[in-house]
C-alpha cells in the first residue's frame, strides 16, 4: 500500500497509555493523523526505527514525537540520508540538519533576530568554565550542548559552582560543541511562551513556567503549562524569526521571552519534533494537515 502520509513517532509513543504524559502524546498525533485522513488522505504512524517497514511506500514523512532522536543521533542522522531519498520529508532534511543544531542561532542573529548572549565552545577548545566566564564577564550562565534535548546536560552555573562542573565540561567538550548563554532572571520570574506557526500563520500559544527552586521550563522536571494569549508583538516577533531560516516551515514551535533587558528574544526554533500543544487548540491540527495537503495537491 501506498501512503500518502506517515507520521512519524518513537516505539515509546505508538501505543495509548494511562500515563497522562504517554496519552498527551498519543493522542495530539492522533488529532493530526484524524485531520489528515478527513482530507481523504491515506496515513499510517510509526516508529521512526520500524525496521519492518518500507519507507519507500511513504509519500510524506511528518516528523511529530521523534522524541529519541538526539540519544540516538548517528543512527537518527543516517535513516535520515536514507529515506529523504525515497520520501518528502516534513520539515524537509535541509531545515531538520540546520535545526538540529543550535549553531542556527548564529545564522538567526546575522539576520536581526534578537538571541541572548550566547557563547558557542567548538570540540577540543582548550578552555576552562573558570577562564570563559572571566572572558565573557559573565556571572550566572547556564551550559548546554549544541544538539539536545529535554534539557540534556544543562547546567546553571554560578562563581560558586564552577568547580564542580570543570571536570564534566572538560569531557563534555572533548565529545560535543557547547554554548553558554548568560542566565536569563525573567524565564524563571515570567516564563517562557510558546508560539505555534503552521506555514507562516501563528494559530496558538502557551506559558510554561518552571516549578519552585528550578530554571528548566519543561515538564520533564516539574515545571507547569498555563494559557496564553500573546500581544500582537509576540506574535509578530515569532513569525518573523521564521524568515531567517533556510525556507519556511509547514510547522514551527517559536519559543521566547524577555530577556534582562525585558526585550524579546528568540529562546530556540522548534522545527523538528516540537510538542505542538494540540490539545489546547485541537483546531490547529487542521491547519498543520492542510499545509500538508497542500504539498500533495498543489
């Protein structure tokens, strides 16, 4: 059979669960997959890792909850080379390599999206945690590698810490590029808000915030997811940092705050596997599936 659709999952995901956090997922790819087979498309969900299924047979591959990937990121890289041969990818390869990366900061700031202070470390660098903060002038930072995920060996580092962490990043940086971003006070005092943009078109937005005593906003460590009705700012900033990218994604998750200048800026652009928050607004799946559909049907 062939498909016009494949969503895309990881083994963890593909069956229901009463874990809440399981079902969220479950069900948001199940709202997608129902969006898509109403516009009389034909669709399947798998495990990106299926080694029993012929990807050949896919004419789109929708990556959604792909949510191993960075542990797994060699073996991810070259499945990746394999079935953009055979399949549409969405988002394309070209925008997922370039994501993948938080290098793409670098290219977003070139272009006049506004990025906190962020210092990338190159593999090998022969520097210490000690001697980068005295370069930088920076008090409070928070360290984390440039592909990652779910907060992966992130670290909020102080003048009072850095020898605990010394060893650690010394090995890390032997393995992986870091970045450290001077510590951003209003994240843990405001949040961090979500925007989501299907084809260039803001449809909805949430706030998470961190839990008591943390700094890390996802719900992998406490912290908490509110409603939000972004200012026509918000919504104007998030659309136009997706101008800096390569080309323009059928889906974004823009994240951003005010910084401690109380300026917006760009925390990450979410274009691989981002949690859409389908069900605060389970309508938004229709736009995602239209966009998709557009790409089959132009």
């Amino acid at each position: 059979m062939i498909y016009d659709v494949t969503v895309l999952t990881d083994s963890r995901y593909l069956k229901d669960s009463k874990d809440p956090y399981k079902h969220n997922v479950f069900y948001e790819d199940k709202l997608v997959v129902e969006s898509l087979k109403a516009l009389g498309l034909r669709v399947t969900r798998k495990a990106w890792d299926d080694a029993n299924f012929d990807w050949a047979t896919s004419k789109i591959l929708l990556f959604r909850t792909t949510w191993d990937y960075f542990d797994r990121f060699d073996e991810f890289s070259n499945w990746l080379s394999q079935v953009s041969q055979t399949a549409q990818l969405v988002n394309s390869e070209q925008l997922i390599r370039w994501n993948i990366d938080k290098h793409y900061l670098q290219d977003l700031k070139q272009k006049g999206i506004h990025i906190p202070s962020t210092e990338f470390i190159e593999p090998k660098t022969e520097i210490t945690l000690k001697e980068l903060h005295a370069k930088l002038g920076w008090n409070e930072t928070v360290l984390k590698p440039c592909i990652a995920g779910a907060a992966r060996h992130t670290y909020k580092l102080n003048p009072e810490n850095l020898s605990k962490y010394e060893q650690l990043f010394e090995k890390l940086i032997q393995e992986e590029a870091m970045m450290l971003q001077s510590f951003q006070h209003n994240i843990v005092s405001k949040g961090e808000i979500s925007m989501m943009v299907f084809n260039g078109q803001f449809t909805h937005a949430i706030l998470k915030k961190a839990k008591a005593g943390d700094f890390r906003v996802q719900d992998d460590f406490g912290g908490s997811v509110h409603d939000y009705n972004p200012t026509e700012e918000e919504i104007f900033f998030a659309q136009h940092a997706l101008t800096g990218c390569p080309e323009l994604p059928i889906y974004a998750r823009v994240d951003i705050f005010y910084d401690n200048n109380n300026e917006l800026a760009l925390g990450e652009l979410e274009l691989i596997e981002p949690e859409l928050w389908f069900r605060k607004n389970p309508n938004a799946a229709n736009y995602l599936a239209n966009a998709i559909n557009g790409i089959l049907h132009p």
